[in-house]
C-alpha cells in the first residue's frame, strides 16, 4: 500500500481502469491482458506515489514487468 496524491482527472481515469480490471476478472479473461492493465494504473499513479522509497520501488515493479 502506498500514499497518493492524485490530480481528481487522474483519480477518474484510475477508477476507470480499474473498474475495467474488476469487469476482466469477474469475466475469467485472460491474465496477460488483466496484468497490462494493472500495469497502465501503475503508470498513472507512479509520479503521484508521495514516499521517494516507495516511488522507487513502484518504479522497480513496473520496470520488472509485474503487477
């Protein structure tokens, strides 16, 4: 868990994705495309993560390819 301070445009277009998140898994769709969605939330928040520490480590995740 980590502390964000996000744009309200920003926090929309998060809820949104994430929502198409929550529709791909109650669906039973395909883990590579649930992942590449994780990753596009992960990429909007990551310049918004408050902690220096934890903006890193967000970084090292996305840079690894996992959610």
């Amino acid at each position: 868990m980590v502390e964000l301070l996000l744009p309200v445009n920003i926090y929309w277009e998060v809820e949104d994705l994430l929502k198409k998140v929550d529709y791909l898994l109650s669906t039973h769709e395909d883990p590579v495309l649930i992942n590449e969605h994780y990753q596009k939330v992960l990429r909007k928040v990551a310049s918004y993560v408050v902690s220096e520490r934890d903006r890193l480590k967000l970084q090292d995740r996305l840079n690894a390819g996992s959610p």
